[in-house]
C-alpha cells in the first residue's frame, strides 16, 4: 500500500486549451493493469502525458509521497516510463542500440556503458526479443516493435509504465503477446497504466478499467463495474449490449448511435 | 526464462564485434580522405610527383623554392581547406538532419548558404561592411554574421513558436527562397565588376584559403565537434521520436536549441571562408548512415570524414577537368552531388 500512485487535481493541456481540469484517481497498486478507456478525444493521452511530464500540468501525481510533477525529467524517468504508440519507421538502428539508448541518452555523457550492454540484453529476453537483439529495427514486424518500445521502458526499472495503445495497429496473435508481456510486468510488481482502445481486450487483461469522457471520469472500477450499457451510452453515445462470453470475459456490441447527445 | 550469464556474454560478444567492424569502415574513410587529400597536392598546372610531395611535406627546406612555394603557399591551404569544409558541413549537415527529423536538411536547403551569399553580397555589391572590419575581411564577415544570423532565427522560430521538426523545416525552406530573391536582387543592381566577382563568390572557391582563414576555421571545428560528440545518445534516442525521447530523460527542446547553435558556428565558418557549397552536407551523412547506421557515436565522425573525403575528391576534380583551369567547387560538388541524390530518393522509393 505504502507504494500506490495517487492522482490528486491533476490538470493539464495543451497550451490555452484545458483538456482535463481537475481529475483525481486513488491508489494505483503494484501488480495493477489499470485500462484508460473513453471515446476519441477524452483525454486519455493527454493523461497520460500529464503523469509522464510531457506536458506541461498542475496538480499532484503522487508516489510514495514523491510528487513526481514537480522533479526534473531526468529524475522522473526512474521512476516513470512511456511508451508512445509506435516506433517511428526509418530509424536505421539495431534493436539492442534503441534499447541502450533508453539508458544512455540521459546518463552523463560517455558514462560506463558495459553495464547498459547487459541491462539492454536482460530487457530485450524479458520480452521475447532475444533472437532480434542484433536485427536492424526496420527488419522487425509490428508487434516485435512493440515489444521492443517495451524493453525500452522497463529498462530502467522503472515502477510505473505508461502505455499508449500498446495493442493498436495488432493482428490478434500480437495483441495476445503483448498484453501477456504486460501481464507479466505487472504480476512482477509493475504499476501499470495503459490507454486502450479496444474494450474487450481492456475488459479480458485489466483489473481496473477507467472510463473518461470530456476530460472527466464518468466511471472507475473493474471491468465489469465500468463496461455498463449505460456508461457506455453517457460516454460514446451509443447503444450498445454488454455481454459475458463463454470464457467469463466481457463482450461489447455497439447497435447504433444513441438517440440523447449525452452532457455537452 | 531467465537468461543465462554466458548467452548475455555471447550477445555481447556479437555486438562488440559489430562495433569494431564500424571502427573498421571509420579508419577506411579517414584513409581515403587523407588519399584524396595527397592527390589534391599532386594536382595541379605543374608537376609535383608523389616523393618530391612526400618530402615537401616532412622536410618544407629540402624543396626547391618554386615546388615550396606551389605545395605550401597554394596547394596546401587549399586543400587543408577543403578537408576542413567538408567536415564543417557535413558535421552541420548530421545534426540538422537528425534535429530536424528530416534527409534533405543541410545547410544549403535550409538556406544558410544562401544566406550567407547574401551577406557577400551587399559587401560586393553596395559595400556595406560592419565597423572596424579590415577590408579584405568584409565579404567573410558579412558571410558569416548573415550564416550565423540565419540559423539563429530558425532557433528563434523554434524557442518561441514551439515549432516542430516539421515547421522548422518549411520555415528554413521560406528562408532558402527569401535570400536566393534578395542574392538576385544585389545581382541586378550590381555593378559589371561586382557582379562578376558575386557570382563568382557564390559558386563556392577554395583558391581564397590562406592559413590565417584555416587556423579560425580548424579552431571553430576543434572547440565544437566534440559537444556534437558528446550529444550522441541523445541524438540517436531523438530518431526514434521527440516523445520516446522526453520519456528517456532527453530535454529535447534544449537540445535541438544547442545543436542549431552548432550548426551556425560549423556553417557559418565554412561558407564565410570559401562561398555557397551545396550537397557536402547533405550527401555525406547520407554515405555515413549508410555505411554505419545511425549509432550516432559513428555517424557523427563518419560524417565528418565522408564530407572530407568529398571535398578533396571534389577539389581533385575541379583542377582535373579541364586542364589549367580550376572550376569553381561548388559546381563540382553540385555536379557530383546531383546523381548521387537521386540516386538516394529513387532508392528509397524502391524499398518503399
């Protein structure tokens, strides 16, 4: 308990413009996949990015009485990593250099690197990745370079990893993959945080799933507590039936665009 | 799951080996730029062979006074002046390429080139100079102030306006277009003789090298490279996106601030000394990426030596062509240049 990540007033945009104002989340645990769900446009990147110090934001993100708002980029990625959506394409880089330079980009300048060498290969077989650990970046396939934005978070050990739509752009057999890398990470005692799309796949691997809409949390729980017809209808404006499939998981089918425009 | 120590070793093993094969291709390129280096010195109206070079070079009094005066007093300002450009603008190059997330950036198409013959230009033309210059300094330091000048504007666009890589990049080529016009308008209200000596300026001369110009050039490049070297790791975290960066503890505002600082003072010396040279500092990181990657702890004097190297080979050529006559470099350069550069796009629509 000493170690959960709490969110208190948390406020941030980009520039003039107010995305979230004022948004508060209770302890995130160790071992925890919380699932940031909602319609395009709810602020759940910008989140995100608030509690990565991305972006400029005002409020407390709190961990273990650290507020990590208010320390430098540098000290915060000890403790906070980020994972955007993709790997840029055209970086002509090997796997094992993109891993090392999550360490050695921010260390003083030509620092003892061996010991990043062994760090960056110990990520990269945490994730599956060590047959492509000397493989050119743009020879790996989609869900291999995820993987490979993963090792570059959990390098440093971090304790919190921030995922943006870690599963996106993934044929299933990937997202299966990816999601039991992050299910690893988390039973290891990660706290995790990741935005997701895709309700089902948020509903089948998280244990709390916080749904926002318009900068605000219209609901927070497990899966089941959050994916509700009526939730949904107050934050996509849709019909939709929530359904238990065979192997207990959630089901979500949206019928058509709800009739009541929801709070604008 | 758990990897064994000896498997970790292995791989490390692996890539030790890769990165002594990359220390490998940097010693290759550092002997084919010295190589082109000593055939500038052989080239020329009159004939020096390979041994006279030779011993010119490691005993100057044992030469005759015509053969000290050819390899000392022309030749070899010249040509220790194109190795220097080259590593100048390549350097420069490099690191607007990465900074700005983009393969055509250069100091030529991002109109610091460009800029700088404008400041030439109204030396030349209206002689316009600033105070306390000596005269024969003017061209260089209006060269220079315009150079420096413009690259910190684009690092005014990039403090003030938060611009991106992307509206760097198009403001750049706004300056490119905006400098060319006003090169064009000194052109048209210059004088027959002003004239003739702007276009000459712009087409880039190594013949206006002299030792004093080398030692400023040589003491910029010495007192900056080796920060651009030290930015390396943050340099290749920034290929793989601004946010992925941030996320590794890199301050990317601030880096992309101090690397266009650097770039001013590498461009700036380079053009205010010899005129407009395009594609070096375009052409030769490409060459370096190819054959090292983007590890920037190479790329960076893999550059460096890939723009010396294409300077001298340059310079070798401009008095080759055409015998007795010394073709402006920065026509050879473009000459050479061209091809290769599309050579570059096309390949990239194949793999693409």
């Amino acid at each position: 308990m000493t170690e959960a990540l709490s969110i208190r007033g948390l406020r941030a945009g980009y520039g003039p413009r107010t995305v979230i104002g004022g948004l508060s989340i209770s302890g995130i645990e160790p071992g925890q996949i919380v699932s940031l769900v909602g319609p395009n446009a709810a602020g759940k990147s910008t989140l995100l990015r608030a509690i990565a110090g991305l972006i400029a934001a005002e409020g407390e993100v709190d961990l273990a009485g650290r507020n990590l708002l208010a320390i430098s980029q540098n000290e915060r990625s000890k403790f906070v990593a980020f994972m955007p959506q993709s790997l840029p394409q055209g970086a002509n880089l090997i796997v094992l250099e993109a891993v090392i330079s999550a360490l050695s980009a921010s260390a003083p300048a030509m620092s003892h690197e061996t010991s990043f060498g062994e760090r960056a290969v110990r990520a990269l077989n945490r994730v599956g990745l060590s047959e492509q650990t000397l493989e050119p970046l743009e020879r790996l396939s989609g869900g291999q370079r995820q993987l490979v934005g993963i090792a570059q978070a959990i390098v440093r050990n971090p304790r919190i990893l921030l995922l943006d739509e870690p599963t996106s752009a993934l044929d299933l057999r990937n997202q299966l993959e990816i999601m039991s890398v992050i299910r690893g990470l988390a039973d290891e005692g990660h706290m995790i945080v990741a935005v997701m799309h895709d309700l089902a796949l948020a509903a089948r691997w998280s244990d709390r799933t916080i749904l926002l809409h318009q900068g605000r949390i219209v609901a927070d729980g497990t899966p089941a507590e959050t994916i509700t017809t009526e939730n949904l209808a107050l934050a996509y404006q849709v019909e939709a039936r929530v359904e238990r499939c065979s192997g207990g998981f959630l089901q979500v089918i949206a019928d058509r665009p709800s009739a009541h425009k929801g709070r604008e | 799951m758990q990897m064994d120590q000896q498997a970790i070793e292995q791989t490390l093993q692996s890539y030790r080996d890769l990165l002594r094969r990359r220390t490998a291709v940097l010693l290759l390129l550092l002997l084919c730029a010295l190589t082109a280096f000593f055939i500038d010195l052989l080239t020329g109206p009159s004939a020096l062979s390979p041994a006279q070079a030779l011993r010119g070079i490691f005993s100057p009094e044992s030469l005759s006074r015509t053969d000290y005066v050819i390899l000392w007093q022309v030749r070899m300002p010249a040509a220790v002046m194109a190795l220097l450009v080259g590593i100048a603008l390549a350097l420069a190059g490099a690191e607007m390429q990465t900074i700005l997330d983009n393969p055509l950036a250069s100091p030529f198409t991002l109109g610091v080139s460009h800029a700088a013959a404008f400041g030439a230009a109204i030396g030349i033309v209206l002689g316009a100079s600033f105070p306390a210059v000596p005269l024969n300094w003017t061209i260089s330091v209006n060269a220079f102030v315009f150079a420096f000048g413009s690259t910190l504007l684009l690092q005014l666009v990039a403090r003030h306006l938060g611009a991106s890589a992307q509206s760097l990049v198009l403001f750049g080529i706004a300056m490119f277009f905006t400098f060319e016009a006003l090169v064009k308008l000194m052109q048209f209200i210059a004088s027959e003789q002003a004239l003739q000596q702007l276009v000459f300026w712009t087409m880039g001369n190594l013949g206006r090298a002299d030792w004093t110009k080398i030692g400023y050039l040589a003491a910029a490049i010495a007192l900056t490279a080796p920060f651009t070297y030290r930015a390396s790791w943050k340099m290749t975290a920034l290929r793989m996106g601004d946010e992925r960066a941030k996320s590794f503890g890199v301050r990317v505002e601030r880096l992309r601030l101090i690397s266009l600082f650097r770039v001013a003072i590498f461009t700036s010396f380079a053009v205010a000394f010899v005129g407009t040279i395009g594609f070096i500092g375009l052409v030769a990181p490409h060459i370096a990426r190819l054959l090292v990657g983007e590890d920037h702890r190479f790329l960076f004097p893999a550059s460096a030596l890939a723009g010396a190297f294409l300077m001298s080979a340059a310079s070798v050529a401009s008095k080759a062509i055409l015998p007795g006559v010394i073709i402006p470099i920065g026509i050879v350069t473009a000459l050479i240049g061209v091809p290769f550069f599309m050579w570059l796009v096309f390949r990239r629509r194949y793999r693409s």
